[in-house]
C-alpha cells in the first residue's frame, strides 16, 4: 500500500438494502433440480413449510438462481466461509443474485415469506463469508443470499468515486486500484469482504 502514489477518495456506496453498484458478472447457472420426493438427497418430507415457502417465493422471480442442499452449488457456496462454524450451518436453501435487480427481486421475496410466516422464515446475508462465528451470514433452516457473484469495482471519471459490488473482497478493490495508482484503507486481510468490513469489520 505505501507504494501508491495517491490516495483516492473511496465511497463505499452502500446500496440501500444489500448492493453496492450495479453491474455484475454473469456466470453460467445451472437450473437446480425441481423438488422431488425421488430425489435423493432432499425429499419433500424433508423441507420444511419455511424452505418451500422461500424456494418457491424466490425460484418464482429467479428461476435457475435458487440452490437446494441437493445441488453441488449448494455444498459450494456453504463451504466457501472461513470458519469450519459457520460452513457446519446449512441453509435450506440459497439463491445467487446476479445484479441489484435480481438482489431486490430476492429481498422482496423473502421479505413477503417472512411476513405471511409471522417473522418464523428467516433469511441472511453473505458477503465475503469472512465473519468467524457461526450465523455472522448463514442461518440454519433459513435462506441465504450469497453475494459473491456481485464483485464488480469501477472508478467514476474523475478517478476519485470507486463502486463496489455487494459481494467484492478487498482483494477485488486492492487489485484493480492499484495499476491506477490508487489506494484506498480496507481490510489488512485481503480476503475479507468489502460489504461486511464497511457494515461493521472489527
Ligand atoms: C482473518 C481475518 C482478518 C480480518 N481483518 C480485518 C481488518 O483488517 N480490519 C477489520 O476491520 N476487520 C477485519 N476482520 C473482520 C472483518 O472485517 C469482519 O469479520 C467482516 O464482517 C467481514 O466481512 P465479510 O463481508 O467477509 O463477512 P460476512 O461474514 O460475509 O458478513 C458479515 C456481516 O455483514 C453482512 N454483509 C456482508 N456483506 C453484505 C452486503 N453486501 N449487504 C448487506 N449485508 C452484508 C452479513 O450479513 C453479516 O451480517 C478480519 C476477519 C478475519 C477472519
């Protein structure tokens, strides 16, 4: 960092609910199986009213985006955290915005299963999964939105604005700052999330 040669001036823009900018990437997803009670791994004996009540509320407005236990995404996404606590949680499902709208789309869904639920169908958010304890950003039984899709960083044309996606880590941040010869103060670990740090770090 001290080899910068300015500091910029970094807004961390805070998307009012979950997102920090909106462009994305878009990485193939792969449609999750539907639920079966032939399915192996995840009958529908096995899901709770909560879980298919959030499933459907949210593979309704993102078909191909919402993960089940039965899905080797699924296993991806909870076993991408940084402590061994927070990956023995296991949602009962997952869905993976790929931009604000599809993280708005997400938010509304839930925030509706929540209510007709009376607040029972719970949902948490992940960053870059870099809090320890367990339940920082995954919740047991509930729905979690996996942000890390939403990486993307960008500097506005007075190179003194940098936008970053919901789901970057720093790391994202420090490597595209640095060839513009610009810096900005994060986290010391370069794995930790952006989203996460600014809410709270520690
Ligand atoms: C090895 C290590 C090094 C660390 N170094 C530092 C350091 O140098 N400085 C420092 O201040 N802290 C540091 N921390 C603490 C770290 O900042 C916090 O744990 C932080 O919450 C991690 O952010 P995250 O996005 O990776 O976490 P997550 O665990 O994904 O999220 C943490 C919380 O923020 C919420 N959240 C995350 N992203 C979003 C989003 N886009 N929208 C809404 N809510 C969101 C989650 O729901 C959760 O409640 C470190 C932690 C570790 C384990």
């Amino acid at each position: 960092m001290s080899t910068y040669l300015r500091l910029s001036r970094v807004a961390v823009l805070l998307f009012s609910s979950l997102v920090l900018d909106t462009s994305a990437e878009s990485p193939s997803m792969t449609a999750p199986p539907p639920i079966s009670a032939s399915d192996n791994s995840h009958t529908i004996a096995d899901i709770s009213s909560n879980t298919r009540a959030q499933y459907d509320a949210l593979a309704k407005v993102l078909p191909g985006k919402v993960l089940l236990p039965s899905d080797a995404t699924y296993q991806a996404s909870r076993t991408s955290y940084f402590s061994k606590q927070e990956e023995e949680i296991s949602p009962g499902c997952i869905v993976k915005p790929l931009n604000t709208e599809d993280v708005a789309a997400a938010v509304k869904a839930l925030a509706s299963v929540y209510e007709s639920s009376h607040g029972s169908a719970k949902f948490a958010v992940k960053g870059g999964g870099h809090t320890p304890w367990a339940g920082s950003a995954s919740i047991q039984g509930g729905a979690v939105v996996d942000m890390t899709s939403i990486k993307a960083v960008t500097l506005n044309s007075d190179r003194n604005v940098t936008s970053v996606g919901g789901g970057a880590r720093w790391s994202d941040v420090y490597s595209y700052l640095e060839p513009e010869k610009l810096a900005v103060s994060g986290g010391r670990a370069a794995q930790v999330g952006v989203g996460g740090l600014t809410l709270g770090g520690s």
